[in-house]
C-alpha cells in the first residue's frame, strides 16, 4: 500500500503548482557559499586544535574543561556544517563553481578523507526509478526487513569503526588499487561511496572520473601518511594525542549525521519502485525551532523532502520555498504532511515502526505513530 494511500491523502501534489511557487530560487549565490563555508571550516580547525593546546597551556586552570566541552561542541557542530557542503557540491551545476570545490576538498574533503568522489553516487537516490530500490545507496530498506531495530543499531554503532575504515580505504586499498591490475574495479564497485547500503555497487568509473580519483587518492594517502607520522617528527611524540582528539570528533559527528539520515526519511520503502508522491511522503522536513534543527541539519539538509521536489535548489533558498509552499499551496496538499515537529518525533516513531513487519492500515488511516504536523 502506498504512502498516499496511508496518509489519506485527499489530493494528489501538483509539481507544476509547486515549481511556479518557487521557481525563480533556482539561481545559487557564490557569495553565501564561499562565506558560509570558508568561515565554518576555519573556526572548526581553530577549534579543534584548541582541543590540543588549551591543556597545554592551562593544565591547572579552573575553567579548562568546561571551556574544553563547549569547544568540542562547537568544533563537532562547525566540521558537521563544513561537511555538509559535500551534499551541495553533487547539485551545483558540473562546469560552475570549480573554485569551490578545489577549495571544500582542499581544507576539508581531504582533512576528513571524504574527498568528493565518494558522493557522486548520490545522484541516484534522486533518480526517481531508482529510489528505495536496490540501485539507491542512500535508503535503509527497513520495510523489507523483519528486524529494523538491529539494523538501525547496527547503522549507529558503525561509527566507532568508520574512521579506521577510512584510513584503511586510502591509506592502504589505495595502493593497491595503483599497482594490482583490476583492484580498481573491485574496489570502485564496493569500497569507494558514501552510501548507508552496505550491500550497494558503483558502476560509473568513466576516464574522466577515473583520474579525479587518483588525484584525490593521492591527496588522501599522504594526509593519512602525515597524519599517523606528525607527532613523532614535529613533537617525539610516538603516540599522537591528537589521534584521539580526531577519532572522539570524528565518531560524534558521525554520530549526528547518522541520527540526521535516519530522520530525512521514514524509511517504508520495501525495495520497489515508489510513486513519485510515496517518495515525497517517505521524505521529511524540520521547519521548527532553526536555532536546533540548523545544527543537526545544516546546509538544507532539515528540508529533506523539499530537497527531493527540487534537488538543484540553493541550500540558503530551501527556507523561503518552504514557507511560499506552506502559504501557497492547498489546504490538503501532500507536501504538508511531509513537515515534522522534531528530530526525536520522527526517531521515536521510526522506531516504534521497526518493531517487525509494519502492520497494514487501511486507506484514509494515519499510522498510529503519527504525529506529523500540518
């Protein structure tokens, strides 16, 4: 049963209606990308090397450590924003906007080992045919599946072993991918996507593609060199400190990022093709309390379901087409029930949900767990 039919929706969505709403913030603003992005990445380094040096400085000061705990919030929410543009980067047009991406690979992609060939892929979570379907990384088929809550476990305490992951990927696969005649395949078929499908393949390694990831491979295995070597050459320290600032930095904000994914969708989808209007209603925004929600879901990425309907749409735009849409559509259209009240409404009941097979409900009957708002 569709989620139209579940939500019991009494109206089908107009796209034309909603494009001539919100047709004219197509256009992305240079300014606002390079100063959102360049300031937060910036006060993130200088955070977390504060992390580094302030008990250094003041071992005995009375203030240090909840000075040290406001700075590793704010270092983990700035890197999380800086990271984010990432998602960006795979939307803005192909031949615009080259400065940019040198630069987001340059001070963060390549710090973080995420270059930005790893999210190319994501085009396909957008391709409507292939939504929620086998070819889509980007989707949790937890309607497939008896046990949701051990796969949304499973999905959250992966973060503890992600950061030896990406050193393994570039540090030591890389190699081997240079030298061993058909790693390159293997591996670009397996181990080079940002996907939450562990079963997910990649089949796009064209020329051109091919040569962006050498550069970045490059670029990542002598970061991982330095990075494993630097305290030992800068400062004789065998065992680097600052490896443990990164890892508690990197596993919480993967830890954010994993609990923003599972709370984009609602994740019903049993691995068949969706209708266009089940994939807006499997998709969700957070328009309330921005002062929180923009923490967790930076870079438009609290607007998730309005990101489907118009995936080339600005980041710094999403907002303003969300409430023309709110104001400007029908009193019963579908894109209202994509709104939630919070992050944790949507946890709470996804996790509810999980519990075995969804139970069937018949048309014009909300879930019981419900509790999205108008």
């Amino acid at each position: 049963m569709g989620l139209s039919q579940r939500f019991g929706s009494p109206s089908t969505f107009s796209f034309a209606q909603a494009r001539s709403l919100v047709g004219d913030l197509q256009k992305p603003n240079a300014k606002i990308y390079w100063a959102d992005f360049v300031s937060s990445i910036v006060t993130g380094h200088v955070a977390f090397h504060a992390l580094y040096y302030l008990p250094r400085w003041y071992p005995d000061a009375a203030w240090l450590w909840p000075v040290m705990a406001l700075t590793f919030i704010a270092c983990v929410t700035l890197y999380m924003r800086s990271v984010m543009f990432i998602h960006e980067l795979v939307h803005l047009p192909r031949d615009s906007f080259r400065g940019f991406r040198v630069a987001w690979n340059a001070l963060c992609g390549i710090f973080f080992l995420l270059p930005s060939f790893l999210y190319h892929p994501h085009v396909d979570h957008h391709r409507r045919q292939h939504y929620g379907t086998e070819h889509d990384g980007e989707y949790l088929r937890l309607g497939a599946f008896r046990h949701g809550r051990w796969m949304i476990v499973g999905y959250i305490v992966q973060a503890l072993i992600i950061p030896f992951l990406g050193i393994a990927r570039f540090l030591l696969i890389s190699p081997i991918c240079w030298v061993v005649p058909g790693a390159r395949e293997w591996f670009h078929r397996h181990a080079s996507t940002m996907v939450v499908d562990p079963f997910y393949q990649r089949t796009d390694l064209t020329p051109r593609l091919r040569r962006l990831i050498l550069l970045q491979e490059g670029l990542c295995f002598a970061w991982c060199v330095w990075f494993l070597i630097r305290g030992a050459v800068m400062r004789n320290e065998p065992i680097d400190p600052i490896w443990f600032i990164a890892y508690a930095v990197a596993v919480s904000l993967m830890l954010v990022n994993e609990f923003r994914t599972l709370g984009a969708h609602r994740w019903t989808g049993d691995g068949q093709p969706m209708s266009f209007e089940d994939q807006l209603l499997d998709s969700v925004n957070y328009p309330h309390a921005p002062w929180i929600s923009e923490l967790w879901g930076p870079v438009g990425t609290r607007y998730h379901a309005l990101h489907h309907l118009f995936p080339s749409m600005p980041y710094h735009n999403l907002g303003i087409a969300h409430r023309r849409l709110m104001e400007g559509l029908p009193a019963d259209s579908p894109y209202r029930q994509t709104v939630a009240p919070s992050l944790s409404s949507e946890l709470v009941a996804l996790w509810k949900r999980s519990v075995g097979k969804p139970r069937s409900v018949t048309p014009g009957e909300a879930p019981a767990d419900s509790q999205y708002a108008a």
